[in-house]
C-alpha cells in the first residue's frame, strides 16, 4: 500500500465562489502512478468546503448560493463577529455544514465519480482566499 500527498493551489473571490477541480484531481491521480485505491481532498481552513455536484453553470453560480444565503446567510450577526471583530461567522458555519474533506475511490487509474459529478471548492469567506487544496492518494 502507498500514501502519496500532493497540493495544488487556487485563489477565490470573496463570499461564494464555486471551482470545479475535478482535472487537478484527476492529475495529481495519474501522476502518482497507483492504479486502484481513494484519494481524499482537503482544504485546511475552517470557510472553505469540498463537495461534489453536477457542475452547471445555473446550479454553482445561481441555485447553490441561493441555498446558502437562505439557510446561512452572509447579514446575519452571529456571535462569531463579538468575538473576533470579522464578519466571516456565516463562512465557518457552510464550512461546518458542507465539510472540508471528500473521499473517492479510483480504479484503472480514473476517478469513479457519476456521469455529471464534479469534485468541487466552495468559498465562503469573506474576503478572496489563496487556498491550498491538499489530495492524499492511498493505493497501489
């Protein structure tokens, strides 16, 4: 069995941006020369995410953050901002609820993920963000 870690960088706009970075994962698969295992991907920041979806322009830039906002919204006052003086409180809690981490398995070298599914990064800071995604990749 082999552990690999590889990084790739991207930056972000501020508040909601949603990236596909399936072909970075998909690279960084290929690269390692393991044929069959998972690979997870990680953002190490408490206001980014990694999910997957059927990477649409109308469902990443319209009905995504449209969900957010109405479940978490950015105007809220959360306790969050008294204590550090930012305004990021409704980035942690999407984080909190969409996750920083996703596991997938690959065979023959190729991601296994559905027909329309794309690995994807959302922000949800308030502010743009360089971020480092980190993608562990166990096989052989």
């Amino acid at each position: 069995m082999t552990v690999l870690l590889e990084t790739f960088e991207i930056k972000t706009k501020a508040y909601y941006e949603a990236k596909d970075i399936t072909p970075q994962v998909q690279n960084a698969l290929e690269r390692s020369g393991l044929k069959n295992g998972i690979v997870n991907v990680h953002v190490a920041g408490s206001t980014g995410a990694i999910s997957t979806v059927e990477y649409e322009p109308g469902l990443v830039q319209h009905d995504i953050e449209d969900f957010l906002e109405k479940i978490i919204p950015y105007k809220e006052n959360y306790a969050h901002h008294k204590t550090w003086h930012d305004y990021n409180g409704a980035g942690h809690l999407r984080s909190f609820l969409i996750k920083t981490s996703q596991t997938f398995p690959f065979h023959d070298k190729k991601l296994i993920l559905g027909s329309w599914q794309n690995i994807i990064f959302i922000e949800n800071d308030e502010k743009p963000r360089h971020r480092t995604i980190y993608v562990t990749l166990i096989g052989e």
